[in-house]
C-alpha cells in the first residue's frame, strides 16, 4: 500500500467538525478509528455512513494483528503500555507503511521504534 495518509481518530473529529482541513490526497481511517467515532455519535447509523461514505476504511487483517501482537508484547515487557485502539491504530499504519496524522504525538512517539512515521501536519 504506502500512499496516503492514515488520520487518528481526534483528527477525524476536528474534520468532521469542521475545525480540521485535509490534505487532498488518499486518506484512510482506521475500522478502530471508525469505532471510536460512531461510538461517541447520537445517530450512529448516519454517522456510520457518512465516514465510510467520505473515507477509506483500512480493516485489520492478519498482518495488522500480527504487528498489533508484537508490538503489545513488547511494550508489556518493558511497562511502557498504551490503550489496545492505539496500538490497533499505530500497526495498521507500519504494517501498510502509511504515516498517521495525529495531534497525540506524545502518546505515540513510543511507537516510532516499532516502524510508526508519525505526522502532525501535512507533510507526507
């Protein structure tokens, strides 16, 4: 894959609510990103929706979960855990070698180690 741009969840929220622009290239979200907004949405179908209307939807397969996997079992033997939906996320975009977009770089520069290209603009 490699091309486009992988956004995290706060930066779809900021989009949808129009705080947000995007970059005019391919932009994916993660089904984990997908989950974290629809959840926090009155109209969870309309929402839905729109998302996969308005956005590629980059769902896990086996090789993000096997990264998932390797990366949580490694972050377990050293203490330094994150959230499981951020570890889902980060893998989703090594595994594809897509960067991630997000303003929760200090929350994921943890991952850089693992393969992550972590943005917080639009340089890509």
């Amino acid at each position: 894959m490699g091309e486009g741009l992988l956004i995290d969840t706060d930066i779809l929220i900021d989009y949808v609510k129009g705080r947000q622009e995007l970059p005019d290239i391919r932009i994916l979200i993660s089904e984990v990103t997908l989950y974290e907004f629809i959840r926090g949405t009155k109209d969870i179908p309309e929402a839905k929706k729109l998302i996969e209307e308005g956005f590629i939807i980059l769902y896990h397969d086996n090789q993000i979960i096997r990264k998932a996997s390797e990366i949580w079992v490694s972050m377990k033997k050293t203490g330094e855990m994150i959230d499981d939906r951020d570890i889902l996320i980060a893998a989703a975009a090594i595994s594809k070698q897509i960067p991630l977009f997000t303003r929760n770089v200090k929350h994921y520069e943890r991952l850089n180690k693992f393969g992550l290209n972590l943005k917080n603009d639009f340089s890509v």
